[in-house]
C-alpha cells in the first residue's frame, strides 16, 4: 500500500526565505509524486510532479522537489518566499501504471509567509 | 489546458433535499475522473472513482446510495447527495485525467462548498 507523510503540519518562514516542506513516500512500486497547493476556498493546483524521468523537478511559481529514492523523500522547496506563497501544500503519490490510479495525499502544511 | 470546472461553486441547501454537483473538463477528454471530499484544516479523502460509461468504484465507508456518481460522457462527471443532512456539509472536489498527455496527472475543479441546515 503506498502513503504519504508530511513532516510539519504548519511551516512559517519570512519573506525571503528558504521554504523547505518536507514529504516522505511509501511505495512498493515505482512511484508518481505530486505536491499540489490549495489557497483558501479553492480546488488544487499542481506544482510539479515526478514521473521517473529527471529527480530534480521543477515547477510553477519557482518550487522545485528532488525525488530521492533511497531517503524515499520527495521535498519541497523554494530558494525566496514571497507573502503570496502562503497557502495548503499537498503532497500525493500514485501508482499511474494502471490507468486511474487514485492520488493517496498527506494530511498537508500550511505555509505562512511573515513580512 | 486541462481545466477542470465544477458547478455550483457553493450550495446552500435543506436537510433531507438532494444536490448535484457537476464536474467538467473543459479542454481534454477525462476518461477518469475522482470525487474527493475534504473537512476543515484536512486533507482530501477519496470517496469514489469513475470511469466513462462505467459503474463508479466507492472507497470502503462510502455509501453508493447516498452519493450517486454519474459519468456518462468524457467531459461531464456528477455527484449527486441524496437526502442530504448536515453531517454531509463538506468541500466537495472532483478532479480528472484522460488519455494522451493528460493520463499522468490528475487535473482538479475549484471544488464545491456544500451547506446542508
């Protein structure tokens, strides 16, 4: 069964900073990872995703997540904050080898930008 | 691309009414699509999965009878809340993903909030 674990369930950094989120995967094949963000009364937007091509990945909105297999970590990060990054970030893995694979998602991180 | 819509986008209604909620994919084929439900200050929690043209498949503690899911072409998918009561006020969210490059990734709607008094 696969399943995700996000470590922190709120994250506040300053304007400017690093922003790291953290999320570990369990998986007993090779997995598809996802970070999803969720601003306040809205769907999901994806950010990026791996799917077993390049392990460093890069997203929308300057995030990036390196897949590392061996630590079976999939962490998010960006180098600055700006206020507009806070927001619910989710990470889901999937087993996308069989079409329509559901996401399993972690409970999330709220991230709060200070100024 | 891959643009998911949902309708309405908020809904107000009476204990023991029914709602639908529609979900669409407006610019890709979803040959699947998913309806999630999520709580305050959590995550989202699958309720049921569909294919076109097939019976949904519900996840374990989901009543199929009270959340009756359509997806009769390959743009249009609805969730229907039968008899609708206040534990049943949640954030509805339907996402998809289709063929061709729109199978590795699972395109969300802006989600529905749904208020039963």
């Amino acid at each position: 069964a696969q399943s995700v674990t996000q470590l922190g369930s709120h994250v506040s950094v300053s304007e400017g900073a690093l922003v790291l989120l953290r999320c570990n995967y369990s998986s007993s094949v090779p997995p598809y990872l996802f970070w999803y963000v969720q601003y306040p009364n809205q769907g999901l937007q994806l950010l990026l995703k791996y799917t077993s091509a390049a392990t460093l990945v890069k997203g929308i909105n300057g995030f990036e997540a390196e897949f590392k297999k061996s630590e079976t970590s999939f962490h998010l990060t960006k180098p600055s904050a700006h206020m507009s990054d806070a927001a619910e970030y989710f990470c889901a893995v999937s087993d996308l080898t069989q079409a329509g694979t559901a996401l399993i998602f972690g409970k999330g991180t709220t991230l709060s930008v200070s100024s | 691309g891959a643009v998911v819509s949902q309708h309405p986008s908020w809904v107000i209604c009476k204990s023991g009414t029914s709602v639908k909620i529609e979900c669409r994919s407006l610019d890709f084929q979803a040959t699947t699509m998913f309806w999630y439900r999520q709580f305050p200050k959590q995550s989202l929690m699958l309720m049921a999965t569909s294919n076109e043209g097939s019976k949904a498949t519900y996840e374990q503690g989901v009543e199929k009878d009270k959340f009756l899911i359509n997806h009769a072409s390959l743009t249009l998918s609805t969730l229907t809340v039968t008899s609708a009561h206040p534990e049943d006020s949640s954030f509805y969210i339907c996402s998809a993903s289709g063929a061709g490059g729109y199978q590795e990734t699972q395109y969300f709607g802006p989600g529905t909030r749904l208020l039963v008094l």
